[in-house]
C-alpha cells in the first residue's frame, strides 16, 4: 500500500507541474 500511495503522491505532483501545465496549455 506504500508504493501504491507514493504513486498516487507522485502523480498528484506531476500533474500539479507538468501535466497541470499541458493540459492547461490544450485547454487554453
């Protein structure tokens, strides 16, 4: 269950700054 949450952590800040950032540019 840790590397399941670590993943989830990970994806929450991946997202926040790169994933975050591209789909704003697609959306924008």
């Amino acid at each position: 269950m840790e590397i399941s949450l670590e993943g989830k952590v990970a994806l929450v800040t991946g997202a926040s700054r790169g994933i975050g950032k591209a789909i704003a540019k697609s959306y924008v």
